[in-house]
C-alpha cells in the first residue's frame, strides 16, 4: 500500500493582500497629510524668530543712546536709509516706519503710505510708535518715561489686511 502524503501550501488570499493594501495606503495617506501643517509650522516659527530679532534690534539701539537721539541703521545721519529719532523733542505721539528683508536684515525706512500699502522688496515692515505723553510728567515717577510700540508685520507684499502682525511693548526713560 502506497501512502499519500498531502501537503497544504498556505498563500495569502487575493483578499488579504488587497486589505493589507489599502490599510498601508490609508496610513500613507494619513502621514502625507501631516507634511503641510508640519511647513507652516515650522514657516510660522521662522517669522516669529525673525520678527523677534528685529524687536529686539530696535529695541538695543533706543536703549543704547542714553541722549535719545537715536540713529537707526546707519552711522551717517545723512544717509537715506538711517532713520533720526530724537525722542525727548517728542511732544506728541509719533510713528516711524522700517523695512527688513527676508533674513531679518535692514533695508531703511520707509513712509507711512508705503507702510499701508505694503512693500515688493521687504519682507517685513515695521511701524515704531512712540508716545511720549502717556506717562510724561507725571508727579508720582521721578523720571518721564515714553511708551513705544512696535508693530512688525509680514509678508509685506500682501495688503495690510492680509498681513500677520506681531506687537511689542515697552516703556523708556527719556
């Protein structure tokens, strides 16, 4: 007598293997989504780091002219792209506007209209409004003290609406 031995072979069905597939798609697909919201977040963290150090820019060079006559962006007062600020001649409240390339780099200064309509060749505009009436003079402070306010907005080519805008306070001696 003669035996038979029977071997079962043991595949993936067509039904498996297509289930499998469509489960790894869907998880591929899933990740490929996360990949847009990952840029902007890290294009977000870009311009807050740059916006950031063109705040802190400004801010060390007013508090580094302990005459408050402050030269922004240039040794050469002459110079088109320095800006003057001579803050304790300041009576009234006072905005200068600023320009800053993409790398957070200065340009010059620029007019208040071309702040409003916004700027090809900047990337980042800057409003620095100085109001030296809020706490000037006041009998309780041994010293007058001036409000600025900067407002650094981004992309500068986009109209005032559409911009993303950063604010930042602080208080100096005048």
């Amino acid at each position: 007598m003669k035996l038979r031995v029977h071997h079962q072979i043991h595949a993936f069905t067509l039904i498996e293997l297509v289930t499998s597939l469509a489960i790894f798609a869907f998880a591929i697909v899933s990740l490929l989504g996360l990949f847009p919201m990952a840029f902007a977040s890290v294009r977000e963290a870009h311009h807050l780091t740059y916006t950031k150090n063109i705040s802190q820019w400004i801010l060390n060079e007013i508090k580094a002219y302990p005459s408050n006559d402050v030269l922004l962006g240039s040794s050469d007062a002459e110079s088109p792209a320095a800006v003057s600020m001579d803050l304790s001649a300041l009576t009234n409240p006072t905005s200068f506007h600023l320009a800053f390339d993409e790398n957070g780099d200065w340009l010059g200064a620029i007019s208040a209209t071309q702040f409003e309509a916004g700027s090809s060749t900047a990337n980042y505009l800057v409003r620095i409004k100085v109001d030296p009436t809020v706490y000037s003079m006041d009998p309780d402070f041994a010293m007058d003290l001036a409000k600025i306010e900067l407002a650094i907005t981004y992309p500068a080519a986009a109209s005032i609406e559409n911009r993303t805008s950063q604010r930042n306070h602080t208080l100096i001696e005048l």
